[in-house]
C-alpha cells in the first residue's frame, strides 16, 4: 500500500507545490547563526528581526527567490595587526532563508543598533465569485453538434 504525500490527496488539487516548498525549508539547515525574531505585528503585517553585532548595511543582502526571502551576510577580512586573546564575536558569513506564503511581500527593512528588522505586508486579495455556465451536449457551445 502506498502513501499519500500532501501534493498527492485528491482533495488538495494544484498544491503539489507546497510539497516542495516544505522540503526546501526542512533542507535549508539553519545552524542558529544569526539567531532571529518573527513578530505578529499585526493582523497582516510580520517582522523579522535578526540579531547582527558587528555587521553594517553593506555586508547585507536581502533578496526574495522564487517566494523566498534570502538574508546574506558577509563581512570584510579583518586586515588588522590585532592579537586577539578571545575572539567570541562571530565574524563569519551567514545566509538565512524564510519560505513566504502566497501574498506576503517584504515592505522594508531597517537596521538599529545591531538588529535587521524586515517588514513583511500580507496582501490581502479581492473575494472574486465566478459562477460556472453548465453546458450540455446538445447546445451549439458544450458538445459534438
């Protein structure tokens, strides 16, 4: 006997794509670096906040990939004739994915004192109703006439 995947249920038609989407955030393995916030700021509005000590503007990239919200970081070489006795700020690059739902766009982003706050909108979409015409075979438009 076999068994039934979400995308494969007869009662979830066209949601194969939730599927994949599902393995690709279980396969982002995420080691914890930045540790991160996700806030409900409201009824449609999230924020994100990622905890970035000694990161600036530049070092970040912020994209969004096929509903994906891709946060890379990466700072510059330390050049410096520092010697250092402990190093526990973590100074290594990073990349931290958030799979988005269908109308979710990223409205802003901010950076204050060592936090990325990205700001998430979820568009909320007009309620269409469309009444569906039943043709039967005999009418000049349904059938083999």
């Amino acid at each position: 006997m076999t068994k039934m995947t979400l995308g494969t249920h007869p009662f979830l038609l066209g949601f194969d794509q939730l599927e994949r989407l599902v393995e690709r955030t279980a396969k982002t393995g995420n080691d914890g670096y930045p540790p991160y916030n996700i806030e409900h700021a409201s009824e449609n509005r999230f924020r994100i906040t990622l905890a970035l000590a000694g990161f600036r503007e530049e070092d970040l990239s912020i994209t969004v990939e096929d509903r994906q919200l891709v946060i890379r970081g990466r700072q510059a070489e330390d050049t410096g004739d520092r010697v250092y006795l402990h190093r526990g700020i973590a100074t290594r690059q990073f990349q931290r994915s958030f799979v988005l739902a269908d109308g979710v766009e990223v409205s802003g982003a901010t950076m204050d004192h060592g936090l990325l706050h990205v700001d998430l909108q979820r568009n909320t979409p007009n309620v269409v109703v469309k009444t569906i015409r039943i043709n039967s075979p005999s009418s000049p438009e349904g059938g083999d006439a």
